[in-house]
C-alpha cells in the first residue's frame, strides 16, 4: 500500500533535518505499533524493517525507548 500525506513545507524542513529519512522514520514507528498491538510478533518486525540480525533489532528497539537490560518494556513493567 502506499499513502500520501500533505505536510507543510516548515515543518518537512525541521523534521527531515532532525530525522533524516522520513520514510523508514514513519515505517519503524508504524510496525513498532503494530508490534506493540500485537498485530506481528519479532520474526515479522524484523522481516518488515528488512533487519539481518537481532543485533540490528535490539538497536531499533534500544534508540525507540523498548529494550531495557531486563528485555522489552512495556506498561506493566519489563519482560524477559
């Protein structure tokens, strides 16, 4: 599927100077949300995000706030 969203100039500007590739940006948030429904599970999150290793997954996670030294977070407290 593809989706076209109308953003206003200022604000493509600030947000690729800040996010650099907008696609994947929104791409990652989306599939992490899926994920997080529990819509996919890990093997689906990696295969979307095209990741080659769990080492590129746990960095995804570790830079979207998810991965804590105990396993993933979520609101009840942390899993293993």
């Amino acid at each position: 599927m593809q989706i076209t969203i109308n953003l206003p100039d200022k604000l493509t500007e600030k947000i690729q100077e800040q996010w650099g590739n907008l696609q994947q940006k929104i791409l990652g948030d989306i599939v992490l949300d899926a994920f997080l429904d529990g819509l996919i599970n890990f093997d689906e999150l990696q295969e979307i995000l095209n990741f080659s290793s769990n080492d590129e997954l746990k960095e995804f996670l570790k830079e979207k706030n998810m991965l804590h030294s105990a396993g993933i977070i979520n609101l009840s407290g942390t899993c293993p």
